[in-house]
C-alpha cells in the first residue's frame, strides 16, 4: 500500500466518523425521551393553585411550603396523553407530596382546581408510588396498598410511570408498585409537581425534583 493510498483511506476514516456521530445523536433522539427541565430555568413550566414556591436550585426544582396555602402545582405547559416518564425525587419526610400525570386545570372546573392522577410521594413504610385520583373525590385509584418501604428516606428515588390507554403502570426504585386500569380520568394533561399544604405550625419543608424526563408512546 502506498503513502497516498493509506492517508486517503484514513481521511476517509475520519469523515466516516464525523458523518456517524450526528446519526448516533439522531438516533438517540428518535429514542424519543425528552428533558422537562433544562437544569436551570422554569421554562415550560407553570404554577397552579397554592401559593408554594417552586426554585431551581443545583440542577434540581425545589417545592417549598407555604403556611396557609392548600395544594400547590407546578405544571408543564405542554399536555401529553401514551408516555413513559421518569424521574428522582427527595422529600422531607414529614411531607407528602406527588406528581400529577395527565391531568387539568379548568375555570369550569372548581376554578381552575388541578385534578386527575397522582403518582404518591411519601416516605416508607408508606403509600409511595400507589396512585391516588387528586381534586375529583374518587380517592385512591390504587384500591389495593400495602404499606411499603421500597422508598428510601432522605435520599433520593428514582420513578418510573407509564401511562398508555387506560393501563397506569409505576415502579419506585425499579420495584413495581401500582398496576392498575382507569377509565374515567382523561386521556391526556399535564405533567404537575405537589407541594402537598400543611399543617398550621409546621414546616417549612421541601421537596426535590430531577432527571425529569418523558417520551410519547404510540397507542
């Protein structure tokens, strides 16, 4: 094999390798997952209800109550219907928070009040990861609990919810927890953070969020 022969096939080599590393990053993409939080702002995110504070703070979105306020929601702009989301969450553990999934705020609606699923934040042994029906009265969707201790305390836990057609599937720490068919709720809402209200003389706490990430499923 010649010089010339051998530069020319390792010039190829490397244009070959520039052409393949957008593709992988395309394909990683048409994966589908997508961030709800870019780490820094509240960007695509609005807050409904209560008066709690929600703040970015190390990467994370910290829900702080508020004494007085009721339930307080921070919620996607954006509505989503057959998803999988994941996420980390760390909770004080005096309060108990959640995150809402296809879910609505309407004025004709007990003014605007957010309702629909809400996948259980708590600390064990506890209710963490069942899934309870907010704002509608219908109570636990989850008509089956057991107290358990899948969720770690003061530390963080990872979420995984899968929502397609009527089937609502979580897992807390990658142990399955609720699994569970629901034909009333809606099909599609938003994506909403709890901080739960409290008690008169108690508090502040705080929860936080991570790694919020989701991708739409083909039904």
């Amino acid at each position: 094999m010649t010089r010339r022969t051998a530069s020319w096939q390792m010039m190829m080599v490397v244009v070959a390798l520039t052409v393949a590393a957008p593709a992988a990053l395309g394909a990683g993409q048409a994966n589908g997952w997508i961030s709800l939080f870019d780490g820094k702002t509240l960007a695509g995110w609005v807050q409904h209800n209560g008066t709690a504070t929600y703040r970015v703070e190390d990467g994370t979105i910290v829900g702080k109550t508020m004494e007085g306020s009721p339930n307080s929601f921070l919620c996607t702009k954006k509505t989503y219907g057959d998803f999988e989301l994941t996420f980390d969450v760390k909770v004080d553990d005096a309060l108990n928070s959640g995150v809402q999934i296809r879910s609505r705020s309407l004025q004709e609606y007990k003014d605007g009040l957010v309702h629909g699923p809400q996948v259980e934040i708590k600390a064990a042994p506890g209710e963490a990861g069942y899934v309870y029906s907010e704002g509608t009265g219908r109570g636990w969707l989850s008509t089956t609990r057991d107290k358990l201790n899948t969720f770690k305390n003061g530390a963080w836990n990872s979420y995984r919810v899968r929502a397609l057609g009527p089937r609502i599937q979580t897992w807390v720490n990658d142990q399955p927890v609720a699994d569970l068919t629901d034909e009333q709720s809606s099909r599609s809402g938003f994506v909403g953070l709890q901080v739960h209200g409290i008690q008169p003389g108690t508090g502040p706490f705080e929860v936080r969020w991570r790694k919020l990430r989701l991708r739409e499923l083909k039904p």
